[in-house]
C-alpha cells in the first residue's frame, strides 16, 4: 500500500514537470528593427514582436485588412518602411498599436512619409500624402492598387515609388513580390526587392533608425556591397568627434551584397545628439567613401 502511495506521487509529480516544460511561444516579424521603447533607451538589437498572421491560414485574420488596434495599449508591432534619400530608396521603422493587417499598416504609414527628424537628415517620399490604396495577398504575393497619379510623373519616378512599396511589403515573410495595379487593371507584372537592386545604396543602415535614443553598446546592421566586404563604423558625438571608430565584415562583398552586423561600445557623460557613421574606406586614397549619417540620440 505504501509503495504505491509512492508511485502515484512520483507519476503525478512528472505529469506537473512536464506540463510546464513544454516549448514557449515566440515569433518574428522577419528583417524588421523595433524602434526604441519610447520609456528607455535601445541597448542592442531589440526584441522581435509576435508575427504578422499568415495569409494562407484562413484561420487568421487576413493581414492586408483594416489596420485597426489590437486595442491592448502595451502591444506593439514594429514596421519597417523605405523612404527615398538622393534617389535612391532608404529604410527607417515605426512602433504603432498592434494590428494583424501589418501590410495595411506599412502602406499607411510609407504615405504618412518621413518625421520631422528624417526630413531633417535628408529623408523623402515620392508617394502623396493622402494617396488611397487596395491591397491583399496571395501566395507570397502582394496585389497593390493605387490611383493613376501613382504612376505619373515618368518611368524613373513612378519606378522610385514603386521601389518604395516593393521595399517596404517584402520586409514581411508572407510577401516575396508585389504587382502593381490602377483600378483592377494591372500596370506592373509582380517583383520582389532584384528588380531595384540599383536603387539601393551601396550601404543601407537598418539599426539604429534615425533619431532613435542608443546606449553603448549599440548595434550597428545592414547590408553591403562594399570592397572587400568591409563595412567601417565610428560614434561621433555632438561636436563630431569620434567616441568610437572600428569595422566589421559583410557575408559578401565586391560586387555582391552582404549583411553585416556588430555591436559598438561608446561612452558619453551626459545625453546628446551624435551620430552613427557608416562607410567605405576607399582603396585608392584611404578616405571615408559612400558615407550614410545617422542622427541619433546618444544616452550615458
């Protein structure tokens, strides 16, 4: 009687341990940096919020519906969108109010276009203010109907602009390509990120984000299609000297476009504006090439 007094304890014991060991629940919202708490500083890479639903689980809310609130207000989700910098397409991200209709959200907010802050640092949209849209998906493609005068303006611009959106769509893992359309009727076969390959700056910054408020150390990632895939970085304070100068290599490099990504220590004694520096040393002379600034926030 005893020994199975035992028994049914040490059974019910192991029942209790393996109910609390089974696997958590976590998720991506695939390439995308969150901008900082807006309580606190960003000290690293930040953490991924839960994942966009998957469009082809008819289970799921539908991604591309109406981008309301979740409702909860401690919830978010962080997009990343492109903007444009001298021509050519740049990325910055945005933390708003949970919704599962992540695509509706990006668009809305790539037509809202760049802060204050990103104006300042040289940041614009080719895409209007106020412009409507459609959008669903479909097996990994995104279906985008905007007005005609999306389309105006010549080939190079209304091009830009659809980089913007390919861009800004893909970061999400149900999208590869995106088709273009004005009013039901197709004005662009669908493409992924390959067909504005050249409109991408030979070094993209995707962390930090501008104007967001970094402690050292802080972590400096992107993507590169540099000489000998070296990607060099350095801190500089408010005044531009430099708090912190060093270099990390690319997956690829040469020709061929890799990501990069490394953690930079820096110290300051008191909060002010500085800047995130990254570049290419030239071959030729030693100088900082294809330079790309951006204004943060640095915190002690």
């Amino acid at each position: 009687m005893r020994r199975s007094t035992i028994t049914l304890a040490v059974a019910a014991m192991l029942v209790l341990l393996g109910s609390g060991c089974g696997p958590g629940g976590s998720g991506s919202l695939g390439r995308v940096p969150a901008d900082p708490p807006a309580a606190g500083p960003t000290t690293g890479a930040p953490a991924s919020p839960a994942a966009p639903a998957d469009p082809a689980d008819p289970a799921t809310p539908d991604p591309s519906g109406p981008a309301e609130p979740s409702g909860d207000p401690d919830r978010t989700v962080a997009i990343q969108i492109w903007l444009t910098r001298a021509g050519q397409v740049f990325p910055t991200s945005r933390t708003r109010p949970y919704t599962v209709a992540t695509s509706r959200l990006a668009l809305t907010e790539l037509i809202a276009g760049p802060t204050a802050v990103e104006r300042a640092a040289g940041l614009r949209t080719g895409l209007a203010t106020g412009t409507s849209f459609e959008v669903s998906i479909a097996s990994g493609v995104a279906t985008v109907d905007l007005p005609g005068a999306f389309y105006a303006g010549g080939r190079e611009a209304a091009r830009l602009r659809q980089a913007q959106v390919v861009f800004t769509l893909t970061e999400f893992p149900s999208v590869s390509r995106v088709g273009f359309q004005s009013g039901g009727r197709p004005q662009a076969a669908p493409v992924g990120r390959a067909g504005y390959d050249d409109l991408l700056p030979l070094i993209v910054v995707t962390s930090p984000a501008i104007g967001q408020r970094v402690t050292g150390p802080v972590t400096v990632a992107g993507t590169a299609n540099v000489f000998e895939a070296t990607v060099s970085i350095r801190i500089l304070d408010r005044s531009g000297v430099p708090l912190a100068t060093t270099f990390t290599t690319a997956t690829c490099g040469t020709g061929c476009r890799g990501d990069y990504s490394t953690a930079v220590g820096f110290r300051v004694p008191a909060e002010q504006p500085g800047t995130v520096q990254v570049y290419m040393v030239s071959p030729e002379d030693g100088s900082p090439t294809h330079v790309v600034d951006i204004p943060v926030t640095l915190l002690r």
